[in-house]
C-alpha cells in the first residue's frame, strides 16, 4: 500500500489506509446480504456478513472520532483508534476473528520502519494475521475465512520469493487472487458447505477486504463475476436439525484481565463449548464462545477479570426465524399483457395473471393468485397503472384475511416489471428485496409505439386514426407515419439521458420481430457502447415495449 515518491522504500501512508478503511466498508455493506445467505456453518444463523460489516464499520468510526477527519491525523493514534474500535465492536465468530486479522495487519504496518520495502511489510502482514487468527480459535477448522486468509498469505510469501522487486500493489493483487481461489475451495475442505452448495461466509468476506485493499492500492476493482448474480440459497431440507447437536447459545463479552488469567480462561471455556475465539491483548479482550451452560462461561469470565458488555445469544430463535424465511418461501405475481410476455416472467419463476388492455385483471384474480402460491411471502407486479390500486387492494385482504405477507411493486409497464424481476433475490430478507426491485423499477426509464384508434389531442399534437405515436412514461411525445421513425424517435428520447442497456419487447402487431430488429440494428450503430436484449412478448396493441436502464 504505497502512495509515495519511492513506492518500494517510503512506507505506507495513512492516506492509503484510510481509503482502505472507507472502501472495505462500503464493499462489505453491498455484500452483506449474500454473506448473511452463504452463512451455514459452525451455526446456520444467517448474520456473519451483517457482522463483519458491523465489526469494521465499528473501526471505521472511531477512526473518525479520533481524527475528525483531519488531514494531518496522528498515524500512531489513527491505528490505536483502529485496532480498538475493531476490537471493542466485533460481532460473532468472524467479526471477532476479523479484528484479530486487522490488528495483526497494523501492527506489522505500524512497526515498519525506514528501509522496509512495503512489498515485504505486507507479505509480513498477512502472515502475521493468519498466524494471529489461527492462534485465537480455539480449535481452528479448514475450509472458513482461516483457511483463505492463509491462502492469501502464502501467495503473497510465493511471488516474493520468486520476485524480490515485487512491489506491494503486486503482492495485495496476487493475495487477493488467491484468496478468490480459496474461497472456492472451501466447499471441498468443509462438508457442511457442500451439502448446503455454498462456499464459507466468513471466507467471502476476506475476499472482500483483501479486494478492497486491492482498490485502494490500485484503484482497480475485484473481477466480476459472469453472468447474472443472485443472492445465494443454501440446500437445506425442510425440518432438518439447523444446529445438529452442537451448543444451543453464543455468549460474547469484554473483558479487563491479565494476559496468565486469559489462558486459563481459554482452557475453560473450551471445555464448556466450541466456537472459541479470544482476542485482544494489552488487557483488553474480546470473547466470543457457543456453550449450553451460559452461566458457566460467564463465571468464567469473572473468574479472569472483569467482564462487561456480555452478550447472549440463543440459536434457536434466530435459526427459527431464518427457517420461516426460508421454508415459507416468498413468490412473485405478475400481470403479463402478452403470451411471450407471460413465458419470460415464468421462466423467471413467477405466477402470471392474464392483463393487458381490454383484459386487465380483477381484485378476485389477484389475490386467488396470491393465495396459489402457497408462500408466506408474496410479491406483486401489476406493470399497468389501472392495475396498481386492484393490486394493493388484493394485498390487504390477503394479509388480513390469510395472513400472507404481500407488498405491490408499484410498476405501471411490462417492461417495468421485467426489470424489477430482474433483480429479484430470494435470499434478501423481503423488506431489501422490495425496496431494490421498486428502485430498479422506478430507475427505468420506459416507452412504447402503438397506431392510434381514434381521433384525439395528445402531448405531441392531434392524431387521427392510423397515426404512429411514440410513448415515453405513459405519455404521447411523437406522432408519425412510420413505425421504424417514430421508434427511433423514443429511443433517442430515452438515450438523451444515458444508459447501459436497452430492452426491446415486439408486440403481436410486429410481424416477425421486424421492428424490433430494426431498432436493434440502428441501436448498434447509433449507440455502439449500449447493451440490447430483444424479446417476443406478443403484446397487443403496442408493436413495440421499449426500457433503458
């Protein structure tokens, strides 16, 4: 992590860490539901992701508490406040095996003196935090966030030792790569993350710290993965035994003790439980241990010093409530105005509902669609603004009278709902999942082209019958002769404001797609840089349906 003139001999800059710091944050904010998803072993409890977040985010604010943002912050006390705040605010198994890696990490860089190249101060670090993490767990398990941190360590140790000019950026590009590759591995090294067909939480978040490091080094972002992400669902079978047997609480507290009282204590508390974690130093601990007798792991903690901030958790309450999320399921119920329409949505796992214009669906077939489908959690997509209302009051009266959780994504196009679909994660608790898919919806900007009926005064002027008129958000903003113009005409419109992705849906008056394909081909070369999906969605009335996100 060098930010100076010379980049191999200057050391690393508190600047460096601190955008560090911020980056790690926020990447493990964006990452936390799919953490929390992935998170089946020691315990199913489905929140190591929120307290990795929660644990540096801790150190994150008493960084800037003690620096109050200023520019000429002491580097000394910064990295005190750091170490301090992890420590103090870690939460659970991995939260406490975090900060004990992030202390490690700092101290090596805190200790680098003038002649230390970075490269090899940070090949030292991640040593050191693998070395400090294994040597904190009680009884360490390969295939978890250990067994990727010394992944990443070794790597880091492998290229210098090949490349002795390696530079730090070289060393935290490589550790990172490793650590990716690990993290893939860990499904082969623990059972409990095969049968559940995920790889470890607390592994995935490593990744997540070491590519943040990575960033904040090089300014270069992690690699994507391909393809569509989804929240992960572990494989667990209705009514099996989420804890198999082991201690059925967490206790976690403070503690003000001597360095001899804590080896004591270690052995003490391993005879309670498993899941042992003892962190901390200079009288200052952190104790994180999953015991049956509560009460005997907390005198043990008196017994060593003075413990405080003591934390119970009981398994069961936690594990029943992922149980209901994920055995009562959560569903989607969408209006599809078109036979092509109504096939992408139940490819995409919903329950459609004829709709479109002339055949808009009454309250009666909404909320019977709810009850179809059997989930304690219900999503509804209307994708027509008439429809809405009907859908919200469908919702009521199935919460009310079935006791169904429902919530209506207010969309007001088919293409609306294709993109609030789209982002659809059965994983994310259901208050996230409707907020992400109304943004997205909201986020997308929509029009149409259809052939007028009748005689009237639009946005764009009067129209007579056979006119081509172009919609943008419901209104009519062009009125033309030729579909392929009037086409090009709204999606210059909706472009003028940017976009990475156009969606195009042909209707039953499109003759073979050809408009459709048309706007396609003009699109690529037009706008080169913009992504177009076409679809079939034998919608009436509108020979084209067209999004940009």
């Amino acid at each position: 992590m060098e930010t100076t003139a010379d980049p191999a001999q200057s050391g690393i800059q508190l600047g460096t860490v601190l955008s560090f710091i911020d980056i790690a944050v926020d990447a493990l904010a964006a990452a936390r539901e799919e953490i929390d998803a992935l998170n089946v072993y020691p315990v199913p409890d489905g929140d190591t992701g929120t307290n990795l977040y929660l644990t540096m985010a801790a150190a994150r604010d008493a960084v800037r508490e003690r620096t109050a943002d200023a520019a000429d912050a002491d580097r000394a006390a910064t990295f005190e406040a750091f170490t301090r705040g992890a420590l103090l605010g870690a939460r659970g198994n991995s939260g406490v095996i975090l900060s004990e890696m992030l202390r490690a990490i700092i101290a090596r860089i805190a200790a680098a003196e003038a002649g230390d190249r970075n490269a090899a101060v940070m090949v030292e670090a991640l040593r050191m935090a693998t070395e400090a993490s294994y040597a904190a767990v009680g009884t360490p398990v390969e295939g978890t966030m250990l067994s990727v941190c010394r992944a990443a360590a070794e790597a880091a140790e492998a290229l210098l030792a090949g490349e002795p000019e390696a530079r730090s950026r070289d060393v935290l590009t490589t550790s990172a790569a490793a650590a990716r590759a690990a993290l893939a591995r860990t499904p082969d090294q623990l059972k409990a993350l095969k049968d559940a067909g995920v790889v470890d939480a607390g592994g995935r978040g490593v990744v997540v710290i070491l590519d943040a490091a990575e960033t904040a080094l090089t300014g270069r972002m992690p690699p994507k993965v391909e393809g569509p992400h989804r929240i992960p669902q572990p494989i667990v079978a209705p009514g099996a035994d989420f804890v198999e047997g082991g201690p059925s609480y967490e206790v976690m507290y403070l503690l003000d003790a001597e360095q001899a009282a804590v080896t004591q204590l270690r052995a003490t508390l391993a005879g309670l439980g498993d899941s042992l974690v003892v962190v901390g130093g200079e009288g200052l601990w952190n104790v994180h241990v999953h015991v049956d007798d509560v009460g005997a792991a907390i005198e043990a903690g008196i017994a060593a010093g003075r413990p405080h901030r003591i934390r119970v958790t009981h398994f069961a309450d936690q594990v029943a409530e992922q149980a209901r999320d994920s055995f009562g399921g959560r569903a989607i119920v969408t209006v599809a105005a078109g036979p092509g329409l109504a096939s992408l949505f139940e490819g995409a796992g919903a329950l459609v509902v004829r709709g479109g214009p002339g055949h808009r669906p009454s309250t009666g077939m909404l909320l019977a669609a709810i009850q179809q489908t059997g989930a304690a959690e219900v999503l509804v997509l209307p994708n027509d603004p008439d429809s809405v209302r009907v859908a919200q009051i469908a919702a009521s009266t199935a919460e009310a009278d079935h006791g169904i959780r429902v919530a209506v994504i207010p969309t007001t196009a088919q293409v609306e709902g294709l993109a609030a679909l789209a982002v659809h994660e059965p994983g994310r608790s259901f208050d996230n999942d409707v907020l992400e898919m109304t943004a997205t919806a909201r986020h997308a900007r929509q029009g149409a082209v259809t052939v007028a009926a009748k005689q009237a005064i639009t946005m764009a002027g009067p129209c007579e019958p056979g006119d081509v008129l172009g919609a943008i958000a419901g209104d009519f903003v062009v009125v033309g002769s030729d579909l392929t113009q009037v086409a090009r005409d709204v999606l210059s419109r909706l472009l003028g404001g940017g976009g990475e992705m156009v969606t195009l849906v042909s209707g039953a008056e499109d003759d073979g797609g050809a408009l459709a394909e048309e706007c396609a081909a003009w699109l690529e070369e037009q706008h080169p840089t913009v992504d177009v999906v076409v679809y079939d969605g034998g919608q009436e009335r509108y020979p084209l349906l067209v999004a940009v996100e």
